[in-house]
C-alpha cells in the first residue's frame, strides 16, 4: 500500500498532532499509510494510544532529532 507522503506537525502541541493526524485519516482508505512527523514529545504516548483507540496500526515508530516520526496504517 502506497504512503501519503510526510505529514508535517512539527511545531503543534498537544492535542493538535492527534486531531490533525485523525482529520488526515478520515479522509483515507482503509489499508492506506501516512507518515507523520512531530516535535510534541507528548506525542509518543498520545499518537500511540490513539492509534490503538481508533484501530489503526504503528507500522514504524522512530525517536528523531527534534521529535518522533510514524508510519500509521488506517484499520
């Protein structure tokens, strides 16, 4: 399945990457991939219980240098 490319919310604080990252989602196919960047560090926890409240799949989690990058699989 092909990714959506790099979503970028770097910069956003909390609860923005989340409501961003499920605004983008909802407009996708199930199966789809998105890549997103953030610089949040509350991010880490959040994006990944969202993910599992929501039934979408971390496919990729990575700690960068200013934040977190994922790869979310829409379920």
């Amino acid at each position: 399945m092909a990714t959506e490319g790099l979503y970028d919310l770097r910069g956003l604080k909390c609860p923005l990457p989340v409501l961003k990252t499920r605004r983008r989602l909802k407009g996708m196919h199930s199966g789809a991939e998105l890549m997103i960047e953030t610089t949040d560090p509350l991010a880490a926890i959040d994006i990944p219980h969202f993910c599992s409240q929501e039934g979408h799949q971390i496919i990729l989690s990575e700690k960068t240098e200013t934040g977190h990058r994922f790869l979310i699989r829409k379920g």
